[in-house]
C-alpha cells in the first residue's frame, strides 16, 4: 500500500505527511531497535528529528547513534536524567523533562518543531519512546489529552510520528482508546524464537515479514 508520499518504513508501505503511527507488540520483540533504525534512516534521508526518551538518557542515545549523530538536525527530549538526578542542564540540542511534565515534554516538542520550521525544514520525524512509561505514572485520561494536542500538532506541521506502546502493560481498554488517535499501527509479534513485523491500518494490513535485531539495528528479511 502506497500512503502517498514519503520515505517507506516496511516494503511496500509508506506514509503520508501528517500521520501518527502506534509501535505496538511485546517487550524484546525488536520495537525500540526497529524505530531507532527507522528513524535514522528518515534523518539520512534528509529529514529532521526529534526523539523523545523515557527510558534511556540522551547520552545514551547519542552514543547507539554514533558519529552520524548532528545536533543540527537531531533534537532530543531527555525524560530520564532529570527524573533520576534533578540536575541536569540543556543545550541547544537536548533539552530535560521530567516523565510527569506532559505540560513541559509538549512545549519542548513545540519548540523543536518551530525551530525547524522556521529554518525551512519541512521533513520532520518524531518518536516517542515511549508512551507505556508515561501510563505507569499517569491516568489515561491525562495522557490521552496530552496526545490528542501532540497528534493534532504532527498533523498541522507535516511531520511523521511514532509512538511506542508495551503490549501486554494495558488493558484492552486503554489500547483501544489510543488507536483512535493514530493512522496506523507498526505490529510485532515473536513466534518459536523468531520475530515478526507488519503494518495495520483502517484500510489495509501487511503479510508478517520477520526481521533480525542487533545492537546494530533491524534487518527486515
């Protein structure tokens, strides 16, 4: 299925401008590794990026991304260090949020997103990685407010995003909710050791195609 425009993320599968897209399936079943790769290969392609992180530091991700790392074109939303430290200074390119600040994470987005505007970057990629940690500390109602706005806002600007979702840490319930948000859903699965991806979406769904995951990143076979 061809969405419209823009870099492929599966064979076959691209995306328009504009849309939000869930990383859904089970814990080491390749979904960080897999994003990071896409992600990189978006920002290598020309696009500008911004990633969000509640899992890891910005250090530790500039690290995993090595010397092709450009604080330029790559901007980093930091929800760790602070958390843990309450100390932690911004630059230019990295700015610290607290994982419970929705208020503070959407106006360093904005901001990114601004900044890239006004430099007339119009190919922007975003991750969010991930959205599970936000709903181990907040209610689903505060988080789906918060994204709400954050997905309205990829929409108006152009941009394309991904947010990552835990299968297994929510009910039925909350993923539901979530999915009205997105345009479509990146799926993994694991099946006698190895792992899976397809696309979903309201109007089509991929064959699974199985991948192989290193610290490297992902190879889709």
């Amino acid at each position: 299925m061809n969405m419209g425009v823009q870099e492929s993320i599966l064979p076959g599968v691209s995306l328009k401008k504009g849309s939000n897209i869930m990383i859904y399936g089970p814990t080491f079943a390749g979904k960080a590794m897999f994003t990071r790769t896409m992600f990189k290969k978006f920002v290598k392609a020309g696009y500008c990026g911004i990633y969000v992180l509640t899992r890891e530091s910005a250090e530790q991700f500039i690290d995993w991304f090595g010397e092709e790392y450009d604080s330029n074109t790559v901007k980093i939303i930091d929800c760790v260090t602070k958390s843990m430290t309450g100390d932690a200074k911004d630059t230019e390119a990295i700015k610290r949020e607290t994982v419970m600040n929705l208020t503070g994470i959407s106006a360093k987005i904005n901001k990114f997103l601004e900044e890239f505007w006004r430099k007339g970057n119009r190919n922007i990629i975003l991750v969010f990685d991930s959205l599970s940690t936000l709903l181990m500390y907040l209610n689903l109602q505060t988080v789906f407010r918060f994204l709400h706005i954050l997905t309205g806002r990829v929409k108006m600007t152009g941009a394309i995003a991904f947010y990552i979702v835990e299968e297994g840490m929510h009910d039925e319930k909350t993923i539901v909710t979530l999915k009205q948000l997105f345009n479509g859903m990146i799926e993994f699965k694991e099946e006698n050791g190895k792992k899976f991806v397809r696309f979903v979406s309201p109007f089509t769904k991929t064959d699974w195609l199985e991948i192989h995951v290193d610290e490297g990143g992902v190879i889709i076979t």
